[in-house]
C-alpha cells in the first residue's frame, strides 16, 4: 500500500510534465491531503490532458456524506472495479496519473517491531507516474470535492519492493506487500483513453535495476499529523 509520497512543486511540474497550474500544495502528502493529479479533459481528438488539485483519498459520486479518506488512498488493482469506493470512478473510466517523486514505504530491521520510514524513487532521478482513479462529490449545500486514490498491486516477488512492509501480521499470517502501479512515460496517453478491460495492461511497475530506495525519515510535521506508515487501510 502507499499513504504518503512526494508531490511535485508546480515549477517541477512544469517542467517534467508540462503543465501549469496557479494553485499550490505542501509536497509531502498523506491521506486528505490535497495535490496534483492529471486526467483527461475533453472528447476524441480533442482531448487533452489538464492538471488538478485533488484530496488525496476517493470520495464516490455515490457517497452521501462526505467522509474521512483514509479508508480510499488505495485502490486494489484485483478489486477496484466491483469495490463500492472505486466502482463507479472505474465504469466512468476517470484514470489519472499521480505525479511524483518518490513514495515512501515501511522498512522493519530484523526483529523490529516499528519501522523506519523509507523512500522509493527512479534510480535515475526522474520523476514517478503512478496510476490512479479520481471522482468528484457534490453535497447537498454544493460543496464539490474531486478526490482521487492510487492503485496499487502485489509486489511479494519483487526483489525490492518485497523487502517493505510487515512480513506477517497480527496473527503471524503472512501479510501481501502492496506497490503503486507506475506508468511508463508512453503510455500516458494511453493509460488515460484506456476503456475499462483493457486497463490491467498498464497494471505493473519497474524493475529492481530502475528504482532506488533509501531512508527518509518523516519529518516532525508528519510524523505528528499523518497516521502511522504500517496502519492497515481498508477499503470500501
């Protein structure tokens, strides 16, 4: 799973993506936290891709009332599409794209029972592209949320990425690693046209040789207001 990452500044985003955007955002982020997401706007040929802020943590079209987001910063890539979070974002094909430049992940020495705080990142220092669902909620007053989740998949054979996390749980049961899916650089257009079916061909990440990872210890900031990396989220 992924609760936090790194957000690009705007002047990064500008000049890795290409887009601007007048509004601004704190970069280190956590579930309700508000960043930049990438979608699709417009029909056909004259489609393009816009930039947007968003809550960090999918609030359904669907949902009566708005509620916390900490339960909807993931999306199972296996579940996402009958999940009653996600469903209808996924029949809508809302994909965006999640830039970033890193994602942090729990890291457990051996026989450690708290984990040190660990970053993921392109070996070569570009940036992440990670795929996402976004949706937008109206309340009765008006009150417009657009909000987004990443999508994540198992990474247990991954010969980095399965090195974070819990390896068991509270009972001693084997506990699944979870990773981001990230986007290739060539399949941005792509991944955001993609209709539902045919969405799984974008679902992987990169290899062992093209990430890096290191520690990176939270900041007092986040350490004090963002829930504990090796919480379990849930999903509805």
């Amino acid at each position: 799973m992924s609760t936090n990452y790194l957000a690009p500044t705007a002047a990064e985003l500008e000049r890795e993506w290409g887009l601007t955007i007048a509004d601004d955002w704190q970069t280190d982020i956590g579930p309700g936290e508000y960043a930049p997401i990438i979608r699709r706007y417009g029909i056909g040929a004259a489609a393009q891709r816009e930039v947007v802020v968003a809550r960090f943590g999918l609030l359904p079209s669907s949902a009566k009332a708005a509620r916390p987001a900490a339960s909807t910063v993931n999306a199972r890539t296996e579940t996402a599409a009958v999940r009653t979070s996600f469903k209808g974002a996924w029949a809508g094909r809302q994909w965006c794209i999640v830039p970033a430049q890193c994602f942090y992940v729990p890291y457990y020495a051996d026989g450690a029972k708290r984990s040190e705080r660990w970053r993921i990142r392109r070996a070569d220092r570009s940036p992440l592209s990670i795929a996402g669902l976004w949706d937008r909620w109206v309340g009765e007053d008006g009150e417009s949320i657009i909000s987004f989740a990443i999508l994540t998949l198992n990474c247990d054979l991954h010969p980095l990425l399965a090195r974070f996390q819990r390896s068991t749980n509270d009972k001693g049961e084997p506990n699944e690693k979870r990773t981001p899916v990230l986007l290739a650089e060539e399949d941005f257009d792509a991944w955001l046209d993609t209709p539902p079916g045919r969405a799984p061909v974008y679902f992987g990440t990169f290899g062992k040789d093209d990430l890096e990872a290191e520690p990176a210890p939270a900041s007092v900031r986040r350490s004090t207001m963002m829930m504990p990396l090796d919480t379990t989220v849930s999903e509805f």
